[in-house]
C-alpha cells in the first residue's frame, strides 16, 4: 500500500486502523452468511468465489477487492454500501 509516511508512529497508526476495519468488515460478512444460514461452499458456488478466499477472509487472513466483497453481497441477496464519515 502507497501513503505518505510521516513518522514510524503514523504507520502503526494507519496499520492498526486498516486491520481493525478489516477484522469488522469480515466479521460483518460472516454474520450476514450465517444469517442466510449459508455454508462458505454454499456462498462460494453463488457468488463465484472460491471458497478458500472466503475462508481467509472471514478469518482475516485476505484482504479482499472491492469486486469480490460486491459479488459475495449480491450471492447474499444484499447491497454493498460504502461511506466515508469525517
């Protein structure tokens, strides 16, 4: 990842940050699969998605693309929103 790098502590900021949206992001998808009382290889043979890339995601371990979180929303009959908050 390219950003501008001010001191050691900006980067274990910016670090920390990227891996706590990461670990809500997945535990957010991992709900939603449940909820739709869905198997990984369930969800995998719906969206598309090979079922070890779900697997790492949810667990934390995959830092998914945008394309990829669209198509696992959509296998869940669900709508992808992303916002920016100040």
């Amino acid at each position: 990842m390219d950003f501008i790098v001010k001191s050691d502590n900006y980067t274990l900021v910016v670090e920390h940050l990227q891996n706590d949206m990461k670990q809500q992001v997945a535990a957010a998808y991992r709900q939603c699969r449940l909820a739709k009382n869905l198997t990984q290889s369930e969800l995998a043979e719906k969206s598309g998605v090979a079922r070890p890339n779900i697997s790492r995601f949810e667990s934390g371990n995959y830092n998914p693309s945008l394309d990829m979180l669209v198509r696992l929303a959509v296998a869940m009959d669900m709508n992808l929103e992303v916002k920016l908050k100040k």
